[in-house]
C-alpha cells in the first residue's frame, strides 16, 4: 500500500461539499462545529486495497474531520493510515486480530480521557463497543462505535447489541454529551421492536430525513460485491444524546453527506459502504 493518496472528493448533495480544508482564524464558525465521519472501510476485501487506501487517506484528509469511527479495520490498513495520519489523529483500536473497530481524533480538536472496549457477549463475530471519552472545547463527550453482528438471521443478537448501546447512551452521566456512529446492520423493525429511548435521536431522522443519505449500503450504486440481488439499506446510522444539565452546551446536527462516491481509476470504490460525514454546532442551552 505505498503511494500517496490521490485528490478523490464526491459528497451526497444532501448538503454543499465542504471545503478542503476546515480550519479557520480562531473564533471562525469552523471553531465551533464538531465534524464525524463514521465508515464501514470494508478492509476484509483484499481487492484493490492499496487503491482503496489511499482514496480512504484522501477522503479523511480532505475533510478534516474532528471524529472519524471505523469498522472493519484490519493491520495492513492500519498500518498504511498510521503512517500519514498519525501526526494529526490520535487512534484508539478495538482490537489487534482479523478486523476491529477503530476511532481517530483530531490531536488540535479533541483531548482523549479516556477509553473502554466492551465486547458483546453473545456475539460469535467478535463485535464490540468502543467508547471514547473526550473533551472538546471543554465539553465532555462520549464517543462510541460498533459494528453490529452482520446477516438478517442474526436479528436478535443484533437487537442484543443495540440493546447495550441505547442504555449506554441513555443512561449516561447529565454533563456528558454522546455520539454513536457506525455500521448497525439494523433493519428499521428491529429498531422499531427495540424502540430508541427519548433522549437520543437518529440524525438523520433529525435532519428530515433527507432521501439522498438515506441508503448506506447500496449494492445498485455501489458495485464493488458481486452480489446476485438488488437492495439498499440504511446500515450505518449515527445518534445523538444531548447533555441535560443546565449550563452544558448543546451539540445541534447541521448537516449530513454521504462520502465514497466516486469510483476511483481501478474500477471499484472506496468501500461497500457509502461514509457518512456529519456537523454539529454547539450552542449554549
């Protein structure tokens, strides 16, 4: 995987490509704003995977963002994004073998506290959550990722899964802000039979529901699986639980675009997923 990444940038136009770069003058509104990217990498497929790395390199550079979370990452790619991204992001794995969950943060942006890694019991593809704790611009957040167990005949452990997350988030301290981001495999009724707790919401059901993100795992769009059958689904999806103690700022979302949509020179994209990059402003409560 040697090589420097190439220039490949294609945002959904749920909202207006962001710029280049998102650092400003101090006190620039880009100051103020939390940036996500949450993103199924897909770094099993050994297809193509030095291009596909270094169009994930790009994509992560290009947008600068404060948070990224990362499921199915593996070592040789890990590897290859230490190498360039290690001066600007502090990574936290979840986990050494096959493939893991991985968050990267902005060493300007953010400061690490803490991190824990809770492994799902009953899971039989070593599915975890993994939890970061941090402050930004002195404000506590929790950040977590997982990835869900995978196949509609494991609908209950995944229901299981989301289970321990909601209750994670829900029941976290007032003073802490959360974000959840990652691949869920969900099928909305399974969300529906869980049922998502009142004081967390589904950004993009927060943001109107916008039908351009709606779909992150598209297999008419995306055509890296050889897969005999059409479908989409709404697989990865990020939730918000606002801090309620009086006087804490409050992380409002303001935007959400799909990333990875370009397919690169090799003939395949980034990943299977689609990433999703999203925006929040912090407002005072």
């Amino acid at each position: 995987m040697d090589g420097e990444p190439s220039a490949e940038k294609k945002a959904s136009s749920c909202t207006p490509v962001v710029s280049e770069s998102r650092e400003g003058p101090t006190g620039s509104k880009e100051d103020e704003e939390l940036s996500l990217i949450t993103w199924n990498i897909d770094g099993l497929d050994g297809e193509e995977q030095p291009a596909r790395a270094r169009s994930l390199c790009s994509y992560l550079l290009s947008y600068s963002a404060d948070v990224v979370l990362i499921q199915e990452m593996v070592q040789a790619y890990m590897r290859f994004m230490h190498k360039r991204l290690a001066d600007t992001y502090t990574f936290i794995e979840g986990g050494q073998e096959g493939y893991f969950t991985m968050i990267l943060l902005k060493k300007s942006r953010l400061t690490l506290l803490d991190s824990q890694n809770l492994f799902f019991p009953n899971s039989r593809m070593m599915r975890n959550l993994l939890v970061a704790q941090v402050l930004f611009r002195g404000q506590k957040l929790w950040l977590m990722t997982s990835h869900f167990e995978s196949c509609k005949a494991n609908s209950v452990e995944r229901m299981r899964q989301l289970r321990v997350v909601m209750k994670k988030m829900s029941k976290a301290p007032d003073d802490v802000t959360v974000l959840f981001g990652g691949d869920t495999n969900l099928r909305d009724y399974e969300v529906a039979t869980v049922g998502i707790p009142s004081n967390v919401c589904d950004l993009w059901e927060q943001l109107g529901e916008p039908e351009k993100c709606r779909y992150t795992w598209d297999t008419v769009a995306n055509t890296n699986k050889e897969i005999p059958f059409k479908c989409h689904f709404r697989f990865d999806r990020v939730y918000l639980r606002r801090a309620t103690q009086d006087g804490i700022p409050q992380l409002d979302p303001d935007n959400m675009a799909l990333i990875g949509l370009e397919k690169l020179r090799c003939g395949l994209f980034t990943s299977d997923h689609w990433g999703i990059y999203c925006t929040f402003s912090v407002k005072q409560k």
